[in-house]
C-alpha cells in the first residue's frame, strides 16, 4: 500500500513480465522501489540538483557525474559500496544509471545491487514537478530492501528534496 505525506509518494512500481505484457499476474510481477515528491522548482533545476550527486548522496564520489557513459563510485564507509554508470540523460525529463557493481555487506547476497538501474522521472504537473525516483530491480524480496529502501527514502525525500528546493543537500562525507 503506497504511503502519502503531503506531496510524497512511496510506492512499489509493477516490473514484471506481465505487467509489461499488460496482463495482470502476480507470480511474476516484483516491485521495484520508487518514492515520488513534487516542488515549485522547474524541471530544469530538479534535473540539475539530480546529477550534482555530491550534493546530494555523498561528498566522496569518485568519478565525472554529469554526461552519458560517465562511471562513478558511492562509498559508504566499509558497509556499502555501488559503480554506477550513466546511462541515459534528458534534460528536465529523465536520469538513469546503471548498478555496474555493488556490495552490501549486511546482507548474504553482497552484489543484490549489480545489475539493477537507478532512474529519475521529472515531469511537470499542475504547475510543479514531479519528481519520481525509481530503483528498478530493488524488490521485497532482497534481503537489503528493508534498509536500502529506508536510505534511499531519507536521500531522495530529504536530502535532494532539500538540495533542489533550498540549493542545499545533506549529503554524507
């Protein structure tokens, strides 16, 4: 069941084989983890703050972060780490990258990230945007999605909310 506070939406989005086929069948549907908030800013500035990711997910990124085939790394502390390449960018529509390696160390499945992609949605909707950020392939049945999905929900509602509406992030160092 989606959760709603105010202008935020944290939902599972329905990726499986028929859903995109449209056909309705839960033994092989999954839902990847999705939160979607709306602000006063354009889309332009929502698709700005997205890809200045030091501003908003960590201080330490190594690696370029603002052009198609640019291939950076997140670490966080010995805990977690993910190698993202950018995959798609179009301008005030759509960001997305894709997990090239990941390790959880919390979980028996330390690569549940490798393989998933990472997109950003913005749309404009009666007079604001929308943004809708989507961890394709982060399901339930992970053993990481209940932490996972709790940090990408303060990052994405918090911090780059915070990073697109006021020019200030709360990324970590």
């Amino acid at each position: 069941m989606p959760v709603k506070d105010k202008s935020v939406l944290v939902t599972g989005a329905n990726r499986g084989i028929g859903a995109m086929m449209g056909i309705a069948d839960a033994n092989v549907s999954t839902q990847d983890f999705s939160v979607t908030f709306t602000v006063d800013q354009t889309p332009g500035e929502a698709f700005a703050a997205i890809n200045n990711v030091r501003g908003w997910w960590s201080l330490t990124i190594e690696g370029s972060t603002d052009k198609v085939g640019d291939v950076w790394t997140y670490r966080y502390l010995h805990m977690h780490s993910s190698k993202q390449r950018i995959t798609k960018l179009v301008p005030g529509k759509k960001i997305e990258w894709l997990v090239l390696d990941g390790y959880v160390k919390c979980v028996e499945n330390k690569t549940e990230w490798t393989g998933t992609t990472i997109t950003f949605d913005i749309e404009k909707k009666a007079g604001k945007t929308e943004v809708r950020f989507t961890h394709v392939g982060l399901v339930p049945s992970y053993e990481c999605y209940g932490a996972c999905s709790s940090a990408w929900t303060s990052y994405i509602n918090g911090s780059l909310r915070s990073l697109i509406t006021t020019g200030k992030g709360e990324p970590n160092e």
